[in-house]
C-alpha cells in the first residue's frame, strides 16, 4: 500500500510513537501478512491489522457464516449468516481502509495449496482450531523460512506464539512432538467470548512488533494466560534435538 496524505493523518497517533515513527509506519504499510483462519482468532486479528495499516492482507477458510459463530467472530452480524467469511472479511477491511491490497482465498488450506499462497507473503498468521493443520502450517513455514504467528484458545485459556524461522528458534513441533490424542476444541471445549478477542489481538499485536522488528517479540517463548484469573505468563521453550529434520539442520 502506497501512503499518501490522507494515510499519514490516519495515522498520526501512531506515527508519533517514537518506537514507530514515519519509518516504522512505512513498513506497516509495506508488509505482507497471511491470515489462516476467519474465526474467533482471525476476526480481532484482521480488524487490528487493516487498523494498523498492514497494507497487504490475506485470508484464507473456507467455511461460511453461522449463528453460533456471532458471540465471539466479530467480523460477522446476523445479515452475513450463510455467507463466506472471507468475502465479508474483505468487504470490512475495505471500509475500514479501501488501500488495502486484500487476496482472497476461499478454500481450506492444505498440502496442495499451501505452498502456492504462502510464498507470496512474509508473515503467516495461524488461527486455525485443529492440530493437523497447525502442523502443516508450522511445517511448510519452516521449510520456507517463514516468519509464523500463532494463537490458540480453549475454554478461558490462551497461547500465543511467534517462529522465525530465517533464525534458529524452536517450532511448534519442539513444543509438541506429536498430536495429542484428544486435541481440545472449541465444538467440545466451547470459548470464553473476550477471550478470542484477547488472544486475537495479542496476535496482531505480536504482528506488528515482528514487522517492527522490535526486540521485544516472543521468540522462544509462549505467552499463556488465563481470561478468568487474568493470569499471564511466559514459558520459555528449548529447539528439540528430536525434531524433524527441517528444524535440526537450521
């Protein structure tokens, strides 16, 4: 996205930010970002990106708009019901700010398509609620040294997590070698609303310091909290010398 006038005004209070700055807001503008996942992560995640000025977003699910998705995807209202959430997504970044260069990806991602659509931006953002397609994720990031931002809840607890991988850090597999055998979700586990509103905006937040390159992002580490006790904390984790090859030889 190409600032211009209207553009800096807008984004003023956060141009004078002296860790943001004329410069710093340029990147923004700059960046690439891929969102996996319009859901409860995904809604928050996408409203602070377009907010931010991210001037390059895109969205892949391929699923549509339901009832029970109204009390946490705030994205969505009663009129976009049976609706593909990634037309509606594009149509509220739009107004939110037409600039945007906002790609459409109505589709499950999966081994076919993946590599094709991530290639084309520097930041993947995984808000998926399965652990198959977490791991696909992590995996062909790290093939393609893709810097990877991931958040997960489950009832009133939360994790957020940031890979770069064109650095040696651990990945998703260091934390968890293999899929659990009962995977928690939101269908069996159910969702605290606020809290995909957290989590979805720590992730944006955690977007915008690794497009920053600030030096304050969560590498090696996970951010755990709890929305009930309003409990956070930081776990630092270890790259594990039993990974798969793709995170050894790094």
């Amino acid at each position: 996205m190409r600032a211009n006038k209207n553009d800096l005004k807008r984004f003023s209070k956060q141009i004078i930010l002296k860790k943001i700055g004329i410069i710093g807001q340029k990147k923004i503008f700059s960046a690439k970002v891929l969102v996996v996942g319009v859901g409860g992560l995904g809604c928050p995640l996408i409203l602070y990106l377009a907010n931010s000025g991210v001037g390059n977003i895109g969205i892949i699910d391929n699923d549509k708009v339901e009832e029970s998705n109204l009390n946490r995807q705030i994205l969505f209202t009663q009129k976009d019901i049976g609706k593909f959430k990634v037309l509606q997504a594009k149509k509220v970044i739009k107004n939110i700010n037409k600039n945007i260069k906002v790609s459409v990806y109505k589709s499950k991602i999966d081994k076919n398509n993946i590599t094709s659509i991530i290639k084309k931006f520097d930041i993947i953002c995984d808000g998926t609620d399965n652990f198959k397609t977490r791991y696909l994720i992590n995996d062909f990031c790290l093939r393609y040294k893709k810097k990877l931002i991931s958040a997960a809840i489950s009832g009133f607890d939360g994790q957020i997590f940031n890979f770069n991988f064109k650095r040696k850090t651990p990945c998703f597999r260091c934390f968890m070698p293999e899929i659990p055998n009962l995977a928690n979700n939101c269908e069996t586990e159910g969702i605290f609303s606020p809290l995909a509103g957290i989590a979805g905006t720590l992730q944006a937040n955690e977007v915008i310091k690794t497009i920053l390159n600030s030096k304050s992002v969560l590498l090696s580490k996970i951010l755990v909290f709890n929305s009930l006790t309003t409990r956070f904390r930081k776990i630092e984790f270890t790259k594990n010398p039993n990974c798969i090859k793709e995170c050894i030889k790094k």
